[in-house]
C-alpha cells in the first residue's frame, strides 16, 4: 500500500515541478529578454507594492536594471510583463502607438473605470478622440486662462489660508482634498458648501485605496475604496440625471457637454460619462495633489531652483501616478535582439539620471 502513496507522491511532485518550471519560462515563439517570473499567480506584484519613501528609483526596478539591464521579463498580478527604461525603446513605442501597441491597464483598473469592450473610454480612435477633445474644451490653454485660473487661484488662497491657521498638516492629504472638490465641481458641478456629502473625503479615499493590493474583503483598503466608488457614482448620476431632466439648466462644466452629447454615437451613453468623470477625478486628483506635495518638498530643500526651472522637470517625473507607463503588443515585432509577441503587456519606466 505504501507503494501507491509513494508513487503518488512521486507523480504530485513531478507534475508540480514541470508547472514551475513551466511557470518560470513562458511558451513563447519570440525570444524576450532575461528576468524572472516570480512566484505562481502572483508574480512579483509584492515586490513591487512595497513602499518606497525615497524619491530614488524604486528598489524593485533598481534591482532587476542592474541585474538584467535596462529591459527585463516579469509577472505582475498574473501577467508575464516586459518593464523596459531603455530610451530608445520607449521612444519606438510610443511612436507606434495604436498600431504595435495600445494603452492598457491592470485587470482592477479596468474593471472599476469600465476599460473593457467596443465602448471603453480609453479605445484608440473615435472615442479617445471625443473623450481628449471634451477634456481639452475644459482644461486647455484657453479655458484655463480665460476662467479656471482665477478660480484656481481663489480656491489655492482659501485653502492656504485655512492651513496657515493649523500647526501642522498632512500636505498629501489636504492637497489631495482640496484638488478634489475643484475637480468635482470643474467636472460635475458639484457644490461642497451647499452638499452635506464630504465629497472631497470620499474621492481621496477611493483614489488612495485603488493603488492598494486588490483584496475585496471586509477591512482592507480596497474593499473601502469600493464603497468610495459606488458613492462617488451615485452622486454623479444623481447630477446627471438632474441635467437630463432639466437641459436648459446649464452649469457650464464637463457634464453639461456631456449630456448635451449623449446618444449622438453609440459609446456615448450615461454609463460612458460616469465611468469618465470617475476616470478624470482619479487621474487630476492622484498626479496634482502628488506633484503639489513634491514641490512643498523640493523647494524646502532646494530654494535656489526657483531662480532655475528644474524643478518642474523633476516634479513630473518624480510625481507621477504610476513609475511607468502600461501598453500591450497588438502585433509581433523585433527590436534589437528581442523578438516580441502580441500577449506581451508592457511596463514602459521613464526617467531621467539627474
């Protein structure tokens, strides 16, 4: 009898080692460049979460650049990746943007902003054309100079004020509050004096909790960051249903044109303007606040670079949402000594050694 469980035995372990080794080297007809693949379903995702408090490269890209080069294989969250700081690669990519390769996002990222199907609002074409286009009528150049800067201002003044009365402040934090009731009433039209919701709270929380690990349980950060996003939705489709109600009634902000634009194709429905509208207030309020608690941080340290502008060059590398930018291959192609297939996600890492 011991002999069937020894053999058993022997037939787990032999068939667990070649899903290893399987897992570590990918069937691939390209040839990818070196790297790991981390542990079984969850890759090297750990490695990359941890926190670094250091405005140096991140200790997870650091290491494997100097082990592997300037282009390596991994697997996050379950998805063999290439992560590429090479300059010139980065600079072919993006030039084939929409051909060789399109945007993409984290399996999360596309659940929660609705990035799957014909009508995702980060398609390549017609509609990330609508959606650029309606961004640019509201945040270019000239609705900056000519309404939202002075409203910037007014609002910058109210808040620093606020602050210079308090003995310390989460800078992070209060940014972040702040760029989110300007965001919600630029956005949506949304009156933080006149509405009993903590608006401002409730959009912090759900960006803070989306770059948290995807554990949708009672207690963690992302099962908060849900409850966020299903309230931030229902006051965003109680606006827009006001304005559908009442058209004549314009606030001048992205939803009116929003509305006044639905139906007019077939991506644009009221489901198409929700998941954008929870998409921009992600991106403004995340990169802004960011890049504003930087700054507060560079020139404490730093006085002098006001006289020089290198700052700004620094704060929108350091600063950013992501250390990288996501694409996926849509085709096959060669680049150097790399051959790279089209299920390859890439992880493009831009930055500049100063």
């Amino acid at each position: 009898m011991w002999q069937v469980g020894l053999c058993v035995v022997a037939v787990v372990t032999i068939l667990i080692s070649r899903w290893l080794y399987k897992w570590r080297n990918p069937k691939c007809n390209g040839v990818l460049p070196p790297g790991s693949m981390g542990l079984p379903f969850i890759g090297e995702t750990f490695q990359l979460l941890i926190p670094n408090h250091s405005l140096d490269l991140h200790p997870f890209i650091k290491k494997r650049i100097e082990r592997y080069g300037k282009v390596f294989s991994t697997n996050l969250v379950g998805r063999p990746m290439v992560i590429t700081a090479d300059s010139k690669l980065n600079n072919y990519l993006i030039q084939q943007e929409g051909r060789e390769v399109e945007l993409w996002y984290l399996d999360t990222f596309q659940k929660v902003f609705g990035l799957e199907g014909e009508a995702r609002p980060n398609a390549v074409g017609q509609i990330h054309k609508y959606v650029r286009g309606s961004y640019l009528n509201f945040f270019g150049v000239d609705w900056l100079r000519t309404k939202l800067l002075a409203e910037i201002e007014t609002t910058v003044r109210i808040n620093m004020h606020r602050w210079s009365t308090q003995g310390t402040i989460d800078a992070k934090k209060e940014t972040a509050n702040m760029v989110a009731i300007f965001a919600a009433k630029t956005l949506f039209g949304h009156d933080f004096e006149k509405s009993c919701d903590d608006i401002g709270t409730t959009i912090a929380g759900f960006v803070e909790g989306l770059l948290s690990f995807p554990l949708n349980i009672p207690g963690t950060k992302f099962y908060k960051c849900m409850k966020d996003k299903d309230k931030l939705e229902k006051v965003i489709w109680a606006k827009s249903k006001e304005r559908i109600a009442c058209p004549e009634e314009k606030k001048g902000d992205f939803l009116d044109q929003a509305v006044k634009d639905l139906n007019t194709d077939f991506f644009l429905t009221e489901n198409f303007v929700v998941s954008v509208i929870v998409g921009a207030l992600f991106a403004t309020v995340e990169s802004i606040s960011t890049s504003i608690t930087l700054s507060f941080k560079l020139f404490e340290d730093h006085p002098w670079v006001v006289e020089d502008l290198v700052v700004i060059n620094e704060v929108l590398r350091l600063g950013n949402v992501a250390p990288g930018i996501l694409r996926v291959c849509l085709v096959t192609f060669t680049f150097s000594v790399y051959i790279y297939k089209n299920f390859i996600n890439w992880f493009l890492f831009i930055f500049r050694k100063t």
